[in-house]
C-alpha cells in the first residue's frame, strides 16, 4: 500500500482523541511513554495531534514525566502497557509520589470483559491496581467507555489537590478503542476548598517571631510555591534561611541570607546552636539532612506543614500550623510587627554563607572549576537535572547556586539511574533553554537506552558523564568503614564510541582548565550533547565523599 493510500485510510475517534481534548484543555502538550498494544489507541492521538515523547523503558517514561511536571509547574503525563510495563513503571511511581510530584500515569488494561479472570491473556497481571494503589496517591480502574473523560478529570482533580502525588488510570483497551469523544458524560468539576487555618496558632507564632533575636527558618520541599512570602519574611527578621535539598530555591540562592542546604556543617552547626528560634516550612528532617536526627534544633521551634501527621514527628513542635504555606506565611506576614534581631546576627548569616562556601570549594578540587562554570554558562532558568552521584550528593545538591526551585530536579526517594530521563522530561517542559544533566558512569548505565531516547527527542540537553568507572560513592563507603571493595567496579563503555553511534556531538574532559570550552561548546548546539569527565584526572584531586548514611556500632 502506497503512502497515499495509507493516508486516506478512514480514521475511527478513539479514547486517544479524548485524552488529546483533556490534555489540551490543561495546557500539556507533551506525553512520555512505550508504545504497545495495550495503549496504541492514546500513543496514535497523542503522536498526531500533540507531541509523543518515545522513551526505551516505561521507568523513564514516569522520570520523564516527573521532571516535566517539576520543571513546568503543570502535570506530567506517561503512557504505558499494562502488566510488566506497569510494573517497570512502578519504581518510579515511588519517586513521584516520595517527591510529591503531579504524574498522570495512564496504564492499559487488558480487554474488560476478562478483567479479573486470571485466564492469561496476553500482559495480564493478578491484581495491577493493588500495585497502582500502592504507588500513587490515586489509583482506579476505567469501566466504562462513556466514563473515561470524566475519570481522567477526576484523576486530574486530584493531581491538582495539596498535598500533591501522583495518580493512576488503568484502561482497558477495548474501552479505549470504543470510547468516543461525542458520548463522554460531563465531569463532576469539585467545588474548591475554603481555605482555613488556626489563626490562634498564627498569633502564637507571630508573637515568638516578634520576639526572637537570633532566628533561622528550614525550609522544605512543601515552601513551593511559597517563594515571594518567605523572602519577605526572611529579610523582615534578619534571618538565615537553612534548606533541605528539595527546598533549594524557593528564595533564590543568591540572596546574601540563603546558608542553604549547608545544616550538618561545622560552620551551619555553630550559627544553629546559638539561634534562639526556628521556623520549619515543609521540611520532614530526613535522616540524610539532619545527620541521622543526631542534630539538635533551636527552640522555641515553630512547624508549618500541609500534613498534620508530620507537625512534631521528627522534632518537637512548639507551635503547629497546618495549611497552604503560602497562605500561612502570607498570614504571619501582614501581622508580624516591626522587628529587629540582635546586632551583628544578619551579618554572622551572611558570613556563615560566605565560610561554608568557601570550605566546600577547597575541598572539591578539581570540581569547583566545573561547578563555577556550569553556572555561569547555564541560563538561571535553566534545569538541573542530577542523578545521584558523588558529583551531584558532594557539591552539585548545595554549591552549585539555585535560583527557582522548579529547576531543581532531582531523586528525592534516593534511587540511581533516573537523572538522564528526568533531564529530557525538564528539557521538553523549557524548550527554550538549555538543560544540564549530572550523571554517573554507574547510573548512566541503568538507563543506557534512554541516551536513543534523547537523541530522538532533539531536546536541548548537556548530559555531563564523571566516570570513575564504578559506583564511587559505594566504594567510598567501604573504605570509609573498613570494607573490601565489592561489586562497585564496573566494566564501563567508551563513551566517545556510544555517543557516535547515536549520532551525539561529544567532548571528552581530561584534567583541569578543558571543562569550560567543552560546556561553552556543547551548549552552543541547540540539541543533545554529551561531554565525558574523567574524575580520576581531577586536579587539585578532590577530597573524599562519603554518604551520610548510619552504620550501628556495637561498642557501647
């Protein structure tokens, strides 16, 4: 059959057409996604009318789908096959709904007349929304060919609801070829919620914030959105702003009373001890950030959380506000009276800043140059995508200056191997600019595939490799506490040989002063790029990366 006459093939509407409609009337234009046939009915509308983002593996997908919703402040769609490639997308539900990030997870099912029927129909699994359930926020099944716009809605609904997680949609494929756009019932639209809070508690806070001389604040991944009023805050009390990794940016990193995401440092350690106050916004203190919770907190502590459960979970609360934390900063905000800190309190801030700054850039080495450089090339809005890695976990997660928090794209739950597909998720949500992507030569190598992936979609992305030929932080560790070295030596690609298989422009880094000419270059290409950094070639030699994870001792 010609071309021609392919073309002039009558087309039937299908449920594909009606996820089109839904997407469009939300404002997303892209879905990630493995075409298969048990969803080949929404891959087919999306690739026509929008734009189908083809990954190798239903993990990148969600990743993908992740990082365009962090990176767009909007939600991300992934389109999969049911049963294994449900389960492969799994994993990375659990980062999504860890990080609290809006993913529509849209699933096949097999045909609905043998749902439940466990006879092995080709991609059944026993018990796939039990597993959705488990992984999402939101979870159910289509039953009805005349439902499925109003259940995506009502998925939606619940994407756009705090506090945010992930939701998913199984549907079946008979019902996704037979559901037509001019059937669908309306969608219940929900009614939005009255916005309350405890104002006797937001008084209570306003008076220990009046009356603090030394205060800090912590802010956490739930200070989204919250930017322009804790700035206010922050400059009205004189006080340093301490951040977890996924609070970075809120208030942009450049403002001269942001420390950061610097807590466990000596210098950080010294400015918390004496504080006499701190405000928490949105942060749970995890164990990473708080050295195990060994950390003592400055009290009175006031905590500002969207969840009830989290309010003097991990510390003590002495004041609880439970709410938006725009809202309740607004709030303390216009009530909070005239202040003033003890003398020389702002400026101790912005000197701890400056000191903890100062003592990560020496001790990296040979890194500072490319933590220097990777900013003052990159757009400031520009994406940051980093897997976990020594790079990312040692300077890329603090040093390396943030200035919106939807550029801060990461691993929240920790996993490796899911920076490259979040990189080419954030690249699609902010085409205009380039996106960098921190990765290991270990982590790389778990989704090796989805480097086609970026070849593919053309996306404006720098994918900087630091290959030490294993998994370096691991083998830090097991030095670090006495181990043999095992299982974190790799056998590692010539990536210079990779990248031209794919048709991707490469630069190699070996030693100092090369890295900035490669960047400048790679980024001069509007499209994917890949530059390898030999770690081993580092110079000044970087020192050591250990993680900060826990190891019981028995000596008591």
């Amino acid at each position: 059959m010609s071309q021609e006459q392919a073309t002039e093939i009558p087309r039937d509407p299908t449920g594909g057409d009606i996820l089109v409609r839904v997407m469009r009337r939300h404002g997303i234009d892209t879905a990630f996604g493995v075409i298969s046939i048990h969803n080949l009915p929404l891959v087919e509308a999306v690739d026509r009318e929008l734009n189908f983002v083809a990954v190798r593996h239903e993990a990148a997908a969600v990743n993908a789908a992740d990082a365009y919703a962090r990176a767009s402040g909007k939600f991300g769609v992934a389109l999969t096959s049911t049963g294994t490639g449900a389960g492969n997308a799994a994993g990375s539900m659990v980062e999504a709904l860890t990080a609290g990030s809006r993913v529509l997870h849209i699933t096949g099912q097999i045909d609905s007349e043998y749902l439940g029927s466990n006879r092995g129909v080709i991609h059944e699994v026993p018990r796939q929304l039990q597993m959705l359930q488990a992984v999402s926020g939101y979870a159910r099944t289509i039953f009805n060919e005349k439902d499925a716009e109003a259940d995506l809605e009502e998925a939606i609904a619940h994407l756009l609801t705090l506090p945010h997680t992930p939701a998913s949609l199984e549907w079946p494929i008979d019902l996704q070829y037979l559901a037509l756009p001019e059937d669908q019932r309306p969608a219940d639209t929900p009614s939005p919620a009255a916005v309350s809070f405890d104002h006797d508690a937001v008084a209570e806070a306003v008076k220990l914030l009046s009356q603090a001389k030394r205060p800090l604040i912590w802010a956490g991944g739930g200070a989204a959105g919250a930017g322009t009023a804790l700035a206010e805050l922050l400059h009205r009390l004189g006080a340093g702003l301490l951040t977890s990794n996924s609070g970075r940016g809120v208030v942009p990193e450049d403002d001269d009373q942001v420390i950061g995401n610097f807590a466990t440092t000596p210098e950080a350690a010294a400015l918390i001890a004496d504080a006499d106050l701190l405000l928490s916004v949105g942060t749970h203190f995890r164990s990473n950030e708080t050295k195990h919770y060994s950390m003592t907190l400055p009290r009175p502590h006031i905590q500002l959380d969207i969840d009830p459960a989290a309010i003097g979970r991990v510390y003590p609360a002495d004041v609880g506000l439970e709410g938006d934390s725009r809202i309740l900063l607004e709030e303390i905000v216009k009530k909070l009276p005239a202040h003033s800190v003890e003398a020389g309190w702002t400026e101790r801030v912005r000197a701890t800043r400056r000191s903890v700054r100062a003592a990560l850039t020496e001790y990296i080495g040979g890194y500072a140059e490319i933590c220097e450089s990777l900013r003052r090339r990159l757009d400031r809005e520009s994406v940051i995508a980093r897997d976990v890695t020594i790079p990312s976990s040692q300077w890329g997660n603090r040093l390396l200056e943030i200035y919106s928090r939807e550029t801060n794209i990461f691993p929240l739950g920790g996993g490796i191997g899911q920076g490259l597909a979040m990189g080419i998720g954030a690249a699609c949500a902010r085409p205009g600019i380039p996106t960098a992507v921190i990765v290991g030569d270990g982590g790389l190598a778990v989704h090796l595939g989805e480097l086609a992936s970026l070849g593919g979609s053309g996306a404006w992305c720098v994918v900087l490799v630091f290959n030490d030929s294993g998994y370096g932080v691991l083998r830090n560790m097991q030095k670090a506490n006495g181990f043999a070295e095992a299982g974190v030596d790799l056998y590692t690609p010539d990536f210079d040989l990779l990248a031209q298989s794919l048709r991707l422009p490469f630069w190699r880094v070996r030693g100092s002063g090369q890295f900035d000419q490669a960047l400048a270059e790679a980024l001069a290409v509007p499209g994917p790029a890949v530059i390898e950094i030999d770690v081993t070639a580092l110079d000044p030699a970087p020192g050591a990366f250990v993680p900060p994870v826990h190891i019981p001792s028995r000596n008591h």
